[in-house]
C-alpha cells in the first residue's frame, strides 16, 4: 500500500504556534492551520496553493476547519489558530 506525502509529514515534532487576533507572521514555515474559533485572516499566502491571499482573505473560516498548505505569511484579523511547523 502506498502512503501519501500528507500521510508522513509529523508536524508535532517541529512544533506549533498559536496566533490571535492582531497576530502576523512572515517567513516561516507552516503546513497545516487549525482554525480554533471563527476567524478571518488579512494576509494568508502559500506557496503551493494557487490564489490563496485572494480567496482565503477576508472572509470567515469555521471553527475546526484545517487547512493545508506550504504558508509563509499569516496575519489574523479576528480569530484563534494553531499554526504547525514543518
């Protein structure tokens, strides 16, 4: 049986960090973001994710939805998320 890309990535071993309403980071490395409450975002950009500042901004994203991706900039307008390295 053949295993997926997303299948071995292990995002608890390079940890995570949690960004809040007012948060902004750039430059890092997420692949994964765990929306924990209700949130919007001003700035949301991935790599591998084709209009992702255009169409992920602004509007809002639901608690327990988690989005996957190569992000290298997020700003949380309102909200709570976890960020997972990898």
């Amino acid at each position: 049986m053949s295993s997926s890309r997303n299948n071995t990535l292990e995002f608890s071993s390079v940890g995570s960090e949690v960004l809040d309403a007012g948060d902004s980071v750039t430059g890092k490395k997420y692949g994964a973001i765990q929306i924990i409450t209700d949130t919007n975002f001003s700035t949301l950009t991935a790599n591998n994710v084709d209009q992702s500042s255009a169409v992920l901004t602004g509007v809002g994203i639901g608690a327990g939805t988690i989005l996957y991706g190569q992000f290298s900039a997020v700003a949380v307008t309102s909200g709570l998320v976890i960020c997972h390295k990898y």
